[in-house]
C-alpha cells in the first residue's frame, strides 16, 4: 500500500467535518502536577533535583513515623498493655530476655540435678551435664520446633545440616540428654492422681509469672484452648470444632487484652477442681475465678 503524503493528508484533512481551533480547552485539559504545560517540548521528562528528592524522602520519613505512631496509639494487641502498667522495665526486650523470666536459673538447676539423678537410677552412669547444657538443650528444642525437617537426624547431616543447631551441640549429645532430661524424681510418682506430675514444674514455672500479672482489668475472660499435640499421652483429647482438633485441653483465664493469667490442663476425672457437682463448666469456672483477688469485686468474666 503506497503511504500518504504531505499533500494527501492536507486533502484529507480539508474534506473533513473535523473543526480545529487554536484555543485550549482548560477545563478538559490534564496537565499533571510536576510537568509545565508551557512547555515546547512535550517529550522532554522533569528531572527531579537532589534538594527535591532529599526533601521527598524526609516527608516519607515523616508520614512513616506519623503512620507508626497511629497505630502505637491503638490498641492492636496487649503490647500497649504491657508498656502502660510496665510490668517489666522494658516491655520490648529480646526473646531470650522473656524466656529467662519464666523459666530462671533454679529452674535449670532443679533439672541439671534430677537429670543426673535419673541417668543413676536409670544406667548407673552420671550423664555429666548442667545448667546452661539444659538451656542450649531447650534451644536446639525450640530450634526444631521453628525449622522443621522430616527426620531427626537431618539437622546435623552433611547436605541438609542446619548451621544454629550444628554450633550448640552434637546429635548423639542431643538424643542423651533429650532421654535424660527430668524434672523431677522419676523413681517415686506421688500418691495423688496428677498425670502431668513429671511436667509439673514446667508448668508451675509458667503458671506462677501469669499469677503475678497485674489484675486491673475489669472484665475478663475464661475459655478452653487446645494446646497441638500428636505424640503418645494419656491426656490427648480429640475436639472437632476446634482449629486445631487434636492436642491437650487447656482451661484459660485472660484478661480482655488476651493476657493470660491462669491456666489449668485438663486431666479427665483427675482435674484438680474444687467441686464437680455442677457439672464441667461451672466448676471450671470456679476454679479459675479463685485466682482473681478477693479486693476487687465487681470484676465480670
């Protein structure tokens, strides 16, 4: 096809109803913000200065923190909670900071001494371990429980070794003190019903710091939650409607904020419940609500 002229398009342009006018229409006409519509050079594009561009990034950098401390201001979570009552003198500490606040030094201490009593009474050997051997033994635990490979001894493989655990300790170490790892006397169960006797410190460890919360609230709340589990254990429970259905059932008191206070696992028959002739319920309700300070009354849960 032989393309247009000059004088084909002139042609064409004469012969059509097309009206042309030299005037602007300014209502209809978009000029964007950073470019003058005076200008000649309709392809030429601005060039931002290095005074623009410092002056633009400090206005980010203000809209940022001011955004930032919006939300600071609302109520997302119980961190506001936290750093209100300061419950501790810096609520935004580090992980390891909070962990040693539930579990301390005696804690450690309590289990480097029954370990070592167990792996006597056991095979008549010491297994020669202490306190901050426990803590990276946790660690490497919680490690895992973050990173998960598909067998055990992966973690410490050539290929797929994973670098945090392989600095902390050895896998033939791991596996002994994992099966060494007591809390209490293993040799002599109590005489009462409590099936969570050999865990029963760790519990007690946790339980106590929640008890020390303050208890300003006004209302709180009192729920069950299950806590996943599919190992081997007399306690695992099954409960469908839940998120997650297969684990231990635990009996929660929280505050409003979603603090924890107290907590209670359940046992069957053999929960530690002031009385039972209520039914469940009620007398979860009861347990938990002999926590709450008696100089408080007019508290709703």
């Amino acid at each position: 096809m032989k393309g247009l002229t000059e004088e084909d398009i002139l042609k064409l342009l004469h012969a059509s109803d097309l009206e042309v006018s030299d005037e602007d229409d300014s209502e209809n006409l978009f000029v964007p913000e950073n470019i003058d519509a005076s200008s000649s050079d309709s392809d030429e594009i601005p060039v931002q200065t290095a005074s623009e561009s410092s002056r633009n990034n400090n206005q980010l950098k203000a809209d940022t923190l001011s955004s930032a401390q919006v939300l600071k201001k609302k109520n997302l979570s119980g961190r506001k909670y936290l750093q209100k009552k300061k419950l501790f003198k810096d609520p935004f500490r580090s992980s390891l900071q909070y962990f040693t606040t539930y579990f301390t030094d005696e804690f450690f201490k309590t289990a480097e001494e029954h370990t070592s009593q167990y792996t006597v009474w056991k095979h008549e050997k010491s297994t020669k371990t202490d306190g901050t051997e426990l803590k990276k033994l946790m660690a490497v635990n919680l490690i895992m429980g973050c990173i998960k490979l598909p067998r055990l001894r992966l973690y410490w493989s050539t290929e797929f070794g994973y670098t945090q655990v392989l600095r902390i300790m050895s896998g033939g170490r791991f596996v002994a003190l994992r099966n060494a790892f007591h809390m209490v006397d293993a040799s002599c169960a109590p005489g009462n019903n409590n099936k969570v006797w050999k865990v029963q410190p760790v519990l007690d460890a946790v339980r106590n710091v929640c008890l020390s919360l303050p208890w300003d609230h006004v209302t709180y709340s009192a729920d069950e939650q299950m806590k996943q589990f599919t190992g081997h254990c007399p306690l695992r429970q099954f409960v469908k409607s839940k998120p997650r259905p297969v684990g231990l059932k635990n009996f929660v008191l929280t505050t409003s904020a979603g603090i924890l206070l107290d907590f209670e696992i359940y046992q069957g028959d053999s929960t530690p419940l002031q009385t039972k002739e209520f039914g469940l319920g009620p007398s979860v309700m009861l347990r938990l609500a002999q926590t709450s300070p008696q100089e408080k009354p007019g508290s709703e849960v």
